[in-house]
C-alpha cells in the first residue's frame, strides 16, 4: 500500500497544484436544468414542474418566448 500522509496534509507530489474545483465553488446545473426545463414546456397548459423554481421559469418563458430564447441563445444554451 502506497503512502497516505495524515487526514489534512497533501501528498507532496500534489504539493503547490491545484487540484479540482476550489472550495466554495458552486455548480449552476441544477439553474440551468430548471430555466431549460420551463422553456422547453412553455406551450404546454398544465403542467407539473419539478420544483417552485422551474415553475416560475415557465411562467416567465410563457409570457415572453421570444425574450427566453434570445437570453438562451446568448449563453448558448440553445
């Protein structure tokens, strides 16, 4: 078994590197799962959203398609 230096202290080949994403960091997936998720429904008349946020993203998408798209668009999410 190789060496596995105490819980706190990094390997001293991974010394001065950085490795994976820095703490604090946070992943916008789950944002852009709910925006996609209400304009991809956004013609549809009763629908059953996943969570109170994606419903409010297909309320904003139902009311203004055109505004949506081009905001999609633009972050290349289309």
């Amino acid at each position: 078994m190789g060496f596995r230096p105490p819980k706190g202290v990094r390997p001293p080949q991974l010394e001065g590197k950085r490795t994976g994403r820095p703490k604090g960091s946070i992943t916008h997936a789950r944002v852009w799962a709910d925006i996609l998720w209400g304009y991809a429904h956004r013609y549809e008349d009763r629908v059953c959203p996943p969570n109170p946020v994606a419903l409010w993203w297909y309320r904003l998408a139902y009311r203004y398609p055109n505004e949506m798209r081009e905001f999609l668009e633009a972050w290349g999410k289309l």
